[in-house]
C-alpha cells in the first residue's frame, strides 16, 4: 500500500509540474480569481500582457484593470459564473495597461470548482489588439473607397451642369454692356458657378479621381502669388504673416492641387478665428524622413490663433465630412481634401492643436530639381484658324449645345457627335470618301455609353495619326494624357471650363 501511495503521489506532483510548466509557458495570458474577484494568479504572459509583475496583481481586484467605462459589462459574465447561471463564456474585453495603454482581447471566462462548489474563475486571455487595428482600417478604407466613389459620381454630374451654367453665362456676357446690371448679374452667376467648382475640385481630390499634372512647382512662388487671394479670404480682422526662403523650394505636385491645399488651410483658420488673429505661412527646408538620409524636404507650416482643438477631436479631423461647424456652415472636405492631395502627391501631413492655443498644419514633400526648361504660361495666346472644323462628341445634350455654342462663337464650324460609336461613324464615312481631313480637330467626353472616347479616340488614330484631340470631362478615372502616352496631339480640359479656355486649349493644339 505504501508502494501504491508513493507511486500515486509522484504521478501526481509530476502532472502538477506538467501542468504547471504548461501554465507557466502558456502564450494565452491566465489569471485565477476568486469568489469575491479578487487575483490569486496569473501567469507569464497575463503578466506580460499588462506589464505587470506577479506580486503587483496578486491580491488586486480584477475590476481596477478595466476601463470605468466597461467595469460593470465585462465582470457580467464572471458573476454569472459564480452565481451558478453559466460553467464558461467568451467576450471581447479591453484591460488598461500599467503603462495606461488599452489592449483588446477575447477573454475566456471558466468556473473552478471544488467539488460541487464553485471557488473561483479561471480566465485566459488572447490579446486581439493587433487584428481588430487591422480590421478597423479595413472597415475604414472600405468607407473612404465606398465615399470615393460616390463624390467622384456627385461630381462628375454636377460638374456637367455647372459646364452647362458656365457656358451659358459666358454667352450672355458676350451680349450684355460691361458695367450694366445685367453684365453685373452675370458675372455673380459666373462667380458663384466658380465656387462651386472649387467644391466638386474637393470632391474629385478627395476621392482621388480627379487628373492631376504633378509638375516641379516652386513652393516660394506659388504662395507668394497666392497672398493677394489669402488676404481677400481671411478678411480685415486677420492679419497674414508669410516667412518664405530667398530661393526658390521645388515640389513634384499639380499646382492647382498645391494652391487648394494652401486656401482650404488659410478658410479654415479663418473659421476658427471669428474675432481675429494671426495666420502665418512658413515654407523652410528639413532633413529626410530616414534616418541616415540625405533627402532634403520642403516643409509648408500654416498656423494660426484660433479657438484651437481638444484631443477627443484630433483624431477625427482628417475624416471626410468631419466638421466641428454648424449644420450648414462647413462641409468636412477642407482638411479631408488636404490630407488626400497631399498623400496623393507622395507627402506626408500632420496637425498639432489645443484648446486656446491654435492650430499649425504641417506638410512635408520631397524636394525636386530646378525644372531644366520654363514652363510655358497659361496666359500664351496661340494663334486660332477660324473656320476650323470640329466634331464634338458629347453624351448630354445640354452640355453638347452649350459647348457647340461656344465653338462657334468662336468661328469654328462644328458637327455633333451623341457618343464615341456615332463620332466613329462619321469619321469611317468621311475616310471611306477619301476626306481623311474632313474634321480639323476633335473634341470628345470621356465617359459615354457605348462607346468612351478614350476608346473612339484609338480607333481614330488608326486612320488618323495626327488630327487634335481634346478631351473633356467632369471625372475621369483615368488620365487620357497618359493612356495616349506620347501623343503629342491630345489634350485634357477638366469640366467646367470657360468658353475662353476651350478655345486656347484647341489653339494650342493648332486648331
């Protein structure tokens, strides 16, 4: 018997050990409590889990390592448990750090017994942090890709309409006396058609579908041609102070993306100063972001003296369609388009705030060369062939009307096309009577039913090498510039346009 009883307790305290070693070396954090939720145990990794040591968890509540705010729901299923409702259970829990970092885990909750009474909970807990991150910037792109699309459909409509506003008034002008009520009426249509199409530009660029031209921009001189349009923006009780380098900082970005960025700040800063203060603009060079780098950065800083912002806002203010304003007093796109633009371009943006004390933007890109060759100015004037023949392509028959107006307004002889296929039939019969040149110039949509225009515009180079395309569009995936790679004979004009710049884009091309 004796024998027996040896043999029985060494099989014993060797599966305690085993089971020990399995406690102890276990990649679940466990903790015991007892009846009254008080710690008797845990292990390595509990411990390591809260950054606790043993003897600091050891006769502590288990309550004092939630949230306050999860206090009563998370301890639900342990008073379940203990009062004999549930043997186990698993919730999604959070525990606060010693360090006062919150971890997420799934936490597994079991009724020790001692006979038929229950002594306490073993709980084991699996840290999720990490997957419910991941899963929350997934749900997060999710949205962003799902909101995309949606204002990248808003705008692409409404950008017709003002195509059809802008156009129209553009006409009336033409008719009216500069200086009369009427001309003076047109031209508030005119300007609020423009801030409106600053609006749908904000969609676009948020939604990234917006083409864009990344080209060397000189940081130095776009700000210094923008402080007329700041100052008129931020009004009398503002003052503006820019701090600019004597040389010239090049950025690669669209210039009018890079001119977005710098008004959505200076009208926001604005906003937040209702009685006044101070915007400062700041452009200056810093090192790369890589340690061990020899990039060189250009750093824009926008700061101001507003009403500043708190931490529970912080976090949030890069989302679309955030606004701390009141119900029709602000979109949510301004900083929401800036923080899309600027990633979009290949830099990096951040925002630093408190109540009281203001709010500076920064934005980082990388430095670019000096442009080997200047860039020709908008405001070259090309010489126009009157008479020129053009087809229109055009699915909306407002838009087409308008725009054929204009064309021939500008005596230029137009024949309408309602999509690609149809322009494809007109150009197959004038080649098949052997009037290749029947047409001088094209100008097409690019998002058409049966046809797109990207697509009619291949067709046609394969009877036409050289004949002037202008694309124009509201929205557009994809930048015809590109798809038409080394075609030195396609242009891009973004909806809407003045009738003034269809025209100088076609002269451009020769037309």
């Amino acid at each position: 018997m004796t024998v027996t009883a040896d043999i029985d307790d060494g099989l014993v305290r060797a599966s305690e050990a085993r089971l020990r070693a399995i406690y102890e070396r276990a990649a679940v954090g466990i903790a015991i409590v007892d009846t009254d939720g008080v710690i008797q145990d845990t292990n390595p990794a509990f411990q390591q889990l809260l950054g606790y040591t043993a003897s600091e968890l050891r006769g502590r509540p288990s309550r004092e390592l939630s949230p306050p705010e999860d206090a009563v729901a998370t301890l639900q299923p342990v008073r379940d448990i203990l009062a004999g409702r549930i043997q186990s259970d698993t919730v999604e829990k959070r525990y606060v750090r010693k360090d006062g970092s919150i971890r997420t885990v799934l936490l597994t909750v079991s009724a020790l017994h001692d006979g038929a009474r229950v002594t306490g909970v073993v709980g084991m807990a699996q840290d999720i942090t990490e997957q419910r991150t991941i899963e929350h910037q997934l749900r997060h792109s999710q949205k962003m890709d799902a909101l995309g699309r949606l204002a990248g459909s808003i705008a692409h409509d409404f950008n017709n309409l003002l195509s059809i506003i802008t156009g129209s008034v553009d006409l009336l002008l033409d008719e009216l006396v500069p200086g009369s009520p009427s001309y003076d009426d047109g031209e508030q249509i005119r300007g609020a058609s423009e801030r409106a199409a600053a609006l749908t530009r904000q969609l676009l660029a948020f939604s990234r579908r917006q083409v864009v031209r990344p080209i060397e921009v000189d940081v130095v001189g776009a700000i210094r041609n923008l402080e007329r349009l700041l100052n008129r923006t931020l009004g009398a009780l503002i003052t503006l102070g820019v701090e600019l380098p004597d040389s010239a900082s090049y950025v690669l970005v669209d210039a009018g993306q890079l001119d977005q960025v710098i008004v959505n700040l200076a009208v926001n800063a604005r906003d937040a100063m209702p009685h006044g203060g101070t915007l400062s603009v700041r452009v200056w060079s810093e090192a790369g972001i890589d340690p061990g780098s020899d990039e060189t950065r250009v750093r824009i800083d926008v700061s101001d003296t507003g009403v500043g912002m708190d931490e529970a806002i912080l976090p949030h203010v890069f989302e679309p369609f955030f606004t701390t304003k009141e119900v029709g007093k602000g979109t949510g796109l301004g900083l929401s388009t800036v923080h899309g633009i600027i990633e979009q371009a290949g830099g990096t943006v951040g925002l630093r705030s408190a109540p009281g004390a203001g709010t500076t933007v920064s934005i980082s890109f990388p430095a670019a060369p000096e442009p080997r060759i200047p860039l020709t100015s908008d405001r070259d004037s090309p010489q126009r062939h009157r008479g020129a023949a053009i087809l229109l392509v055009e699915d909306d028959p407002l838009v087409r009307r308008v725009t054929r107006r204009g064309l021939e307004a500008g005596e230029l002889v137009v024949t309408e096309a309602e999509d690609g296929e149809a322009a494809l039939d007109f150009w197959s019969r004038s080649f098949a009577h052997g009037e290749a040149t029947g047409f001088d110039a094209i100008v097409s949509d690019i998002v058409m039913p049966k046809m797109n225009g990207i697509e009619m515009a291949r067709r046609i180079r394969l009877m036409h090498q050289t004949i002037p395309i202008l694309f124009i569009s509201g929205n557009t995936d994809d930048d015809p510039l590109q798809i038409m790679d080394g075609d030195d004979a396609v242009a891009f004009l973004q909806k809407p346009f003045a009738m003034a710049s269809l025209l100088r884009q076609l002269a451009v091309l020769g037309v």
